[in-house]
C-alpha cells in the first residue's frame, strides 16, 4: 500500500530526477506554515526554508548571526542590535529594522496558537526602531540569554504580514521571507514545494526545486527512498538501520539528538473527567486522581526498565537518560542517574500511597511523531501493567493527538521536546512553568502543572548574568521538577537519516530536515 496518492509520488520521483531538484521525505507534517502560529519543531524547519532570525543556531547549536550582523549588551537589559543591510524579501523589497519590530510583537499574539511563541518574547520590553538597520531591545529585567530565545523568532514582513492571519500563511499570500527558498504550494498533511530564492544574501543553494513529501509509515517511507520516490529520508526506523548502512546504493547520516522522549502526567482531579483514569477492577470509582500522590507517579517511573527500551525496542538507537538535556549542554548534570529500574519497590510505593491493587489508565502517543513510539508504549504498558496498574495505550495521528492533548484530553502520554537553544530553560519555563500569557510561562503545559517555587527559580535563572550562579539556579530547578515526576524523561533519540548515493549532508542536532543541510557530492 503506497503512503500518497500515486500522482504526487510520480510528481516528486519526476522532480528528483534533476540535478537541481530534492525530493525528501518526512515522518511528521508541519501542523501549520504561518511562522508564529505553533512553537512545534517541523513547523519550525518548515518555516526555516522561507523566513531567517536574527540569529539561528548551527547543527552543533551553536548560536550563529543571520539577519541580525551584531547585538551587544552591557547589563543584559538594553540590547543594541545591528542589522544585515542588502537584504531584501521575496517581493524585492528591502528588510528593515521596522520588519523586525513588526515580527517580534507579532510573534506573541497570534490567535488561538496552541504553543505560543510569547515563551520566547515574554521577556521583552520595549522594541525601539534606531535607524533603517538596527533597533534596541530593552527587557523588563536583565535577559542574558534573549538572544538565545529570539532565535527561535522568524522575522516576516510587515508589509504582507499586517492584518494578515494564520490562513493568509497558510494559504501562501504572505508567505513573503528573506530565506533561501520561496514558498511554492502547500498540501496540508501529504507535500509542500519551495523553489530556490536566487537572490538571497548568501550563496544561492544547489537545489532549484525541493519538495517534502509526508510519510508517516515508517516502512512506507523506506519503501519510498528504495524505490527512488525520494532522494532521502528523515527518521530512519532503527530496524532498518543496519539494512540500509550495508546496502551500497544508500548511505546514513546520523548524530545524537537533544530530542528528549518524556511521559506527561496530569496530577489534578480534572484529570478524572476524561475517563482515562479509573478505579481498579471492582473497586469503587476514584474521587481523587491517584497521579495526585508523588509516591504514585515515582511508582510509574521506577516500573520503567529504559535501558531495556533503548536496547530491544530502539535497536541502541537512543540514549536512556535521567534529565532533560544531553551530556555536553549547559545544564546537563552528570550526577544525575537514569532511573533505576525495580518494580518491587514501585509496587511498595503504590501500596504505601493506598493502592496496593493498583488502578487503571490509558497512555495516548501519536504513531507518527517518534521514532518506535507504538512499541514504546506498548512495552511501558506492559511495565506498568506487572505492578498492578492496568495500562491500555491509545495511539493517533500527531495531527490528533496535538490538539487533544493541548485540551487536556490525554492526562497520561508519550511525547518528546526538542531544545532549540541548548539550555534547561527552553524545556522547563514551556514544559513546566504556570501557564499564563502574562508572564508567558507554561507555553506547552499540557499537564496543568503549576508549582509557584519553580516558577520562581525559572524566573531568576533567565535573568542571572553570572553564569555560574545561572547554572546553580538551573540545578535547583531541575531537581525540583525531577522530584516531582510530572514530566519523566526516558531517553534521547539518535537521529538517522537515509539517502541515496550522490548526496553529502549535515545532520542537525536538533532533528530538522533541512533542505540547507543537503549538497551534491562532488
């Protein structure tokens, strides 16, 4: 059974054919293309082809300068950026500092955004236009890292982005960049087309046309790169990646990601309205959610054999881990063990929280977002069924379970995080600070977690200066929220990318398929 309609695979084996053409397939479709509509990692590689930052960070996540030429600060709440001159968008016209300002109020406000990108404004104050070039920033306090969180801001055009909405993105009548390629058409959930911008800034890319096809069957989108549908592929199964390294005719690229695969659980009685949390066989019914109790959610963990995953389940393609960031990041801390697994001690712990014969849940994953996320769950399933708390797993398209869990539907599930600026901020202040516009905390909560001791040491991490003392508030900050087990990380994805042979690549940190990462060999 082929994964898309037979005229789009002819479409893009035609286009793949040229020398100057890419064909790329993908496991997950972007859920939108407006820029700032969905702080969601294939919304932003998707955008990355169209619209630039002041500064983005390389496949190392090393921060690098692109729209913006300099920013300096001397106290850390006055920033002076100059801009890149030359630049113009699409249209031909010329990028100016006013495009910038435009962008970083946009950014924040975008109706209805179900991952808002204010988690990465909220620290700014003041936007000042100093010239056609370059403008200052002045934060509500000190913001060392602003920088750092601005690179997550794609700048678009005033000129087509005012009044404009998510549909008039969606649609392609603003999507008007200064990247590298220019928006051609948008399929939602199978295609999108881009075709190369011959005027940008830098070096035009060696691709003239680059087409991404959705293949969110993991077999399918194999069967696509061995049947030449595509010239590469993103998210190799492990299964297949020892078939494919010994076949001549394809290559793999592959690096260890900062892509942490976590289970979220929402400890409030609300939780119980779903239905997906229940009394155990024959018990009464629940009046207080069991996840309510820390001893309960420390059971769950220690039930989790995550070594056996990444082993048996992932082949050796992933990295058990105890936190949320990878050996080598600011933040990471090597005495920080992986959980260990025992399951007598988490049926102890059940039975001193008052539920010796346990209870019963749903986990719910998406099938096409992780790498191996149905056997994942199935094995952890299992996990939790052996210490009496009676597991089934729910399992949806990502396009059905973003919205779902965002709606507090899924109060126990599998889902991953991608750092996107190398430090536990970006995943604690989204993942886990009280949610609120105001102060733009809690921008991917989805567990109702709210803990006013951690919003505290977010808040003074992201604004210590003194790196050192940076790094003690970040320890502090993640012990607490460890301690907690509201969001327990279990591994970190290795990223593997097949191709065919002719092409050279450099893999990402971060998990992006970029169209930029791919050269022919020569």
């Amino acid at each position: 059974m082929r994964a898309a309609p037979l005229a789009a695979a002819l479409v893009l084996a035609a286009a793949s054919a040229g020398a100057q053409s890419l064909a790329i397939g993908l496991a997950t479709a972007p859920t939108a293309i407006d820029p700032h509509y969905h702080a969601h990692a294939q919304n932003s590689a998707t955008a990355t082809h169209v619209f630039e930052t002041l500064h983005a960070p390389d496949h190392l996540m090393q921060l690098q300068p692109r729209l913006a030429r300099e920013a300096t600060t001397i106290d850390g709440r006055v920033w002076e950026i100059r801009l890149r001159e030359g630049v113009r968008w699409h249209d031909g016209t010329p990028f100016t500092a006013d495009d910038v300002a435009f962008s970083l109020h946009r950014a924040g406000n975008v109706p209805n955004s179900p991952g808002s990108y204010g988690t990465y404004t909220r620290e700014i104050g003041t936007v000042e236009v100093t010239g056609p070039h370059s403008l200052r920033i002045t934060a509500r306090a000190p913001a060392p890292l602003l920088m750092s969180n601005l690179s997550n801001i794609f700048i678009v055009s005033r000129r087509h982005g005012e009044g404009a909405g998510t549909e008039d993105y969606n649609s392609g009548r603003a999507m008007v960049g200064t990247g590298p390629y220019r928006f051609a058409r948008w399929s939602p959930g199978t295609e999108i087309h881009f075709t190369r911008n011959d005027t940008h800034w830098e070096a035009p890319q060696p691709w003239e046309r680059v087409g991404f096809r959705v293949v969110t069957n993991p077999p399918a989108r194999v069967a696509a790169l061995l049947s030449g549908d595509v010239d590469l592929i993103a998210d190799v199964p492990s299964s297949d990646v020892a078939r494919l390294a010994a076949d001549r005719r394809f290559q793999l690229f592959t690096v260890s990601s900062n892509r942490l695969v976590f289970l979220g659980f929402d400890r409030t009685d609300a939780a119980l309205a779903t239905g997906l949390i229940r009394a155990a066989e024959g018990a009464p019914a629940l009046t207080a959610n069991p996840l309510g109790d820390v001893r309960v959610r420390r059971a769950l963990s220690m039930a989790i054999d995550r070594r056996a995953i990444v082993e048996r389940i992932n082949e050796g393609q992933a990295i058990a881990t105890g936190q949320f960031l990878p050996e080598g990041f600011f933040g990471h801390f090597p005495d920080i063990p992986v959980e260990p697994h025992d399951p007598d001690g988490a049926r102890r712990l059940l039975a001193e929280a008052g539920y010796p014969n346990g209870f019963r849940l749903t986990l719910a994953t998406s099938n096409d977002r992780i790498v191996n996320a149905a056997r994942q769950v199935q094995a952890i399933a299992q996990m939790w069924s052996r210490i009496g708390v009676a597991t089934v797993v729910e399992m949806m398209p990502h396009a059905v379970f973003t919205p779902r869990r965002n709606r507090y539907e899924l109060p126990v599930f599998l889902s991953s995080w991608g750092n996107q600026t190398g430090e536990p901020l970006y995943t604690l202040v989204p993942q886990l600070g009280t949610r609120s516009r105001e102060t733009g905390l809690g921008a991917a909560n989805r567990i109702r977690y709210s803990n006013a001791e951690l919003d505290r040491l977010l808040v003074a991490a992201g604004a210590e200066l003194d790196r050192g003392r940076r790094l003690a508030l970040l320890r502090q900050a993640t012990d607490l929220a460890l301690s907690e087990a509201v969001m327990q990380p279990l591994l970190l994805q290795v990223n593997n990318w097949g191709a065919r042979q002719g092409l050279a690549m450099v893999p990402r940190i971060d998990q992006y398929t970029l169209a930029m990462s791919v050269r022919p060999a020569d």
